[in-house]
C-alpha cells in the first residue's frame, strides 16, 4: 500500500477517483506521461486494492476503494499512538 501512495501521479489518481469512476482513458488524458507508464501505475494501484475494475465495452472503468484507503491510512496513524487517549493529568490544586 505504502508503494502505491509513495507516487505523486498513484496519489493524484486515487484524487480524481474520489470525485467518481473513470476509464482509463479519462484518467491517463489527466497526465503527460505514456500509456504504459499510466497502466503501470494502475497495475501499483490495483495489485494494493485501492482501486477496483470493470470492463465496460473495450473501456476499464475504474473505482476508488476509499475504505480499504481509510482502513489502511487509520492503522498507519494508530500504529503512532496518534489518536489513542492520553492519559488524564492530574490538575493541580492551586492556594
């Protein structure tokens, strides 16, 4: 998962996403880079579950996997303690 984030142009992708489903077409006319280069960050994207496909006709459809996103994202904060209660501190008594 941490491979398919670590990509601006992987990051961008999951951001149009958000928005709806998109061929591959729509989203590699987003970028200034090869058709190969694109399918192979799909294939990053996919092969970490983040994105799913359908074939509609001779377009691939895709959709953002945002809970499988979210899950993944909330571990990697929690596995830091960041979000987890703190301990409560004991208030002074003041004279």
């Amino acid at each position: 998962m941490f491979k398919a984030l670590s990509d601006p142009t992987r990051r961008r992708v999951l951001q149009l996403l958000r928005e709806g489903p998109l061929s591959a077409g729509e989203l590699s006319e987003q970028f200034n880079v090869s058709k190969p280069t694109m399918s192979a960050h799909f294939a990053v994207l996919k092969d970490a579950d983040l994105v799913h496909t359908e074939k509609a006709g001779k377009s691939v459809i895709y959709h953002l996997k945002l809970s499988v996103l979210e899950e993944a994202l909330l571990g990697f904060v929690h596995s830091f303690g960041v979000g987890a209660q703190t301990p409560k501190l004991k208030k002074e008594t003041v004279r």
